[in-house]
C-alpha cells in the first residue's frame, strides 16, 4: 500500500502540477510540498483535509489507509475543472465540497448563480439577472 507522500506526489504529477504550484494553491511553502513527498514531514489535519480537497480524494485515501480511490478521483475533466474553480474561489469553496454529485451543467449553474449573487450584493447589476 502507498504512503503519504507517494501519493501526494502521484497526484501532483496527474495533475502536471510543479511543487511550486501546488504550495500556491494549498497556501504553503513549497519547501513544505517538498518535505512531504520526501517523507521528511507529514501535514496537519486542516492541511491534510485542504490537499485531499484539492485533489478530489477521500483523506483515507490519501493517507494510504484505502486500497481504492473513491468517486472524486473519477470526476470527469470537465467537473474537475468547474471544481478548482470553485475550490480557489473562496465564496464558491462549499461548492466544492459537493462537486462530485452535481453534473457539470448543474454545476456550472450553481456558479454562475453565486457569481451573480456576489455581484449583486457589490452593487455590480447583471442584466440576465
């Protein structure tokens, strides 16, 4: 069974992600992303929960504690993108969390939805609203 860090980087390549970027992403230092794909330090719990997250995996999986990937690592390109879209966007980020029972359409909706609701509340009027 993989470890941590074995998987934090597999992830990290599926993704054509550098170290850099993910640290980014994940509020980091990249020296941080470093040290857990060497195995030399593991995350805390509010990091661990942002990394699986990010990544569409249940935390067991990520921690090698499941020999099977769950229904977030099979969401389609389309879905995982509308996802990181709403994962770095932090009005959208509960989105996120039930991103993977919400077609694409639907969930394209929903963020178009909030989006127009912020602007809204900005003062900021749509005219399709």
């Amino acid at each position: 069974m993989a470890s941590f860090n074995e998987i934090l980087k597999q992830l990290r390549n599926r993704d054509n992600l550098s170290q850099a970027e993910l640290a980014q992403k994940l509020g980091v230092a990249k020296s941080t992303i470093g040290m857990y794909e060497s195995g030399k330090r593991e995350p805390d719990f509010e990091t661990l929960e942002s990394i699986a997250d990010f990544f569409n995996v249940d935390m067991n999986f990520l921690l090698g504690r499941d020999g099977s990937e769950n229904d977030h690592y099979y969401l389609n390109d389309e879905t995982r993108q509308i996802a990181q879209e709403a994962f770095e966007n932090p009005e959208l980020r509960t989105l996120f969390h039930v991103a993977r029972d919400i077609p694409p359409e639907r969930l394209k909706a929903h963020i178009e939805f909030m989006k127009s609701l912020k602007r809204q509340e900005k003062g900021e009027y749509d005219d399709g609203c």
